[in-house]
C-alpha cells in the first residue's frame, strides 16, 4: 500500500533540495562500472520530479554537479556530462507534459559548451511552464555562490549603486544563483552520508534535513513520500517556543 494517501496535501514543502548520492556505490555493489550507476540515478531523477508535479510541489533543485567534482577522473566528469545532455534531450517532452519549468544555478559557464547549449535550449523551451520549477544544481558550490554575491555587492556599494546600510538578509539572497527560489523546507540526502559537501548553505539555514541509506538509483517515490511524512511529522519553531505557535 502506497504511502502517498499519508500525506497532508495542505502542508507540502515548497521546496525540496535532493543530494543525490551513492550512485558510484550502488554500482560497485553490483559488480558493475561507476557510470552505469549514474545512468541508473537519472531513472529516480524523472520518478522524483514525476511524483513532486503530481503531490504538487512547486520547486525541486536537485544537486547533480558539484564545483568539488570536476576533481573526479576526466573520464567520469566525461560520462556525467554525455548522461546530462542526453537526459536534457529525453525529457524535455515529459517536462513539458507535465508543466515543468527548468531552471539552473552554478558556475554555469564553466560546464562544456555542448552542455551548455542544451541546457539553455531547454531552459527557454519550457520558460512559461507553470506547475513545478526544476533546479539542476550543476557546477555548484556555495561557497563559490556566496563568493560570486560578496563580488557583485562590493562592486555596486564601490560604484556607489548601493551603500554598505542596504547589505541585508534580502540583497545578499538577491546576489544568489537561487534568487528566484524560496528557502528550502526539505533536504533529502540518499546514500547514509550525513553531510552538506558545499550545497545550498545559505538556503537551509532552517531547512528540515532527512537522511536515508537508500542509494540514489534505489529512491522510489515511496521513499520520497516517506520523507515528506516524516517533515510533516517535524515542529518547525525557526527559534520561537512551541507554545507561541499554537
Ligand atoms: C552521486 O553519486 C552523483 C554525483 C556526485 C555526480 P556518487 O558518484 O557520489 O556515488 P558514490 O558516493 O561514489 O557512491
Ligand atoms: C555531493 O555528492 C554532490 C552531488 C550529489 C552532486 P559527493 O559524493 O560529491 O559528496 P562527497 O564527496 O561524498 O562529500
Ligand atoms: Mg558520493
């Protein structure tokens, strides 16, 4: 039995980030070569962002390229990026299907301009799309992200576009590569690793986090829909008394 009918329809987080991990090990328990693993990961990318548009969530960023991992074997980085322009090109059909919006944020320019090209293509295709917006973290890093926003606000308050009384919570989220998303509520990390390896440090300030040892080519919805069980299960106080929110 599903574990779907469980979900408060009315309480769904409006942004859910996923670490996608574990597919090398997935892979290597198999007997079989890291890259089969990633192939097999972009089958729960599509039933992960199927089964959001069908809850209703209105934003999913998934991390799918790390600024760390561009230090992998060339040959790796290699297959990941082949796996991504093929994957932009198989599904951009079903994100128009089902209203899916694409978006990107990273070091964009730094991904091959193959890559690139196709990302833009698909990103301008479904642009009027409206039910769910689809992040792919690529080349990201937040630290670099954060470096990039400290650049551009120093380089307006030196052109006297903005004085050093208007850097807030507001225009430091502006200068993010995430400045049209709301904060994240979920963070899903598969593969048993409890970590953040550089994503989104800014945007979970107070996110749920949600931990699982499946491998990401083994996430199926319900493990999706378990997650999203488990944050409504979860007081979210953001430092008041739980008392006060009553
Ligand atoms: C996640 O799986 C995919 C990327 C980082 C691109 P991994 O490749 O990190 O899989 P493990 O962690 O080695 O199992
Ligand atoms: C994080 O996974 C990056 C992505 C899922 C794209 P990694 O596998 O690269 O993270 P670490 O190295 O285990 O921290
Ligand atoms: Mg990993």
């Amino acid at each position: 039995m599903s574990l779907k009918k469980n979900i408060d329809l009315d309480n769904l987080p409006k942004h859910i980030a996923i670490i996608m991990d574990g597919n090398g090990r997935w892979a290597k328990e198999k007997g079989l070569l890291r890259v089969l693993g990633h192939e097999s990961g972009t089958k729960s990318v599509r039933t992960t962002v199927e089964a959001c548009v069908d809850l209703g969530v209105e934003n999913l960023t998934l991390y799918a390229f790390s600024t760390e991992n561009w230090n992998r074997p060339k040959i790796e980085v290699k297959t990941l990026m082949g796996l991504l322009i093929f994957s932009l090109k198989k599904e951009v059909q079903t994100m128009q299907e089902n209203s899916v919006r694409l978006n990107a944020i990273g070091n964009i320019k730094h991904l091959p301009r193959n890559v690139q090209k196709e990302l833009l293509q698909v990103i301008e295709v479904t642009k009027k799309n409206t039910a769910m917006t689809l992040t792919l973290a690529l080349s990201y890093g937040s630290r670099d992200e954060i470096v990039n926003a400290t650049r551009q606000i120093c380089d307006k308050v030196k052109n006297n576009i903005i004085s050093i009384e208007n850097i807030d919570d507001a225009l430091i989220n502006q200068h993010l590569y995430t400045r049209n998303l709301p904060d994240v509520d979920l963070l899903i990390r598969t593969s048993g690793e409890k970590r953040i390896s550089n994503f989104l440090l800014w945007q979970i300030a107070y996110a749920e986090l949600y931990f699982t040892d499946v491998y990401w080519p083994d996430f199926t919805n319900e493990n999706l829909y378990e997650a999203i069980i488990n944050y409504q299960n979860r007081e979210r106080r953001f430092g008041k008394t739980s008392e006060q929110l009553k």
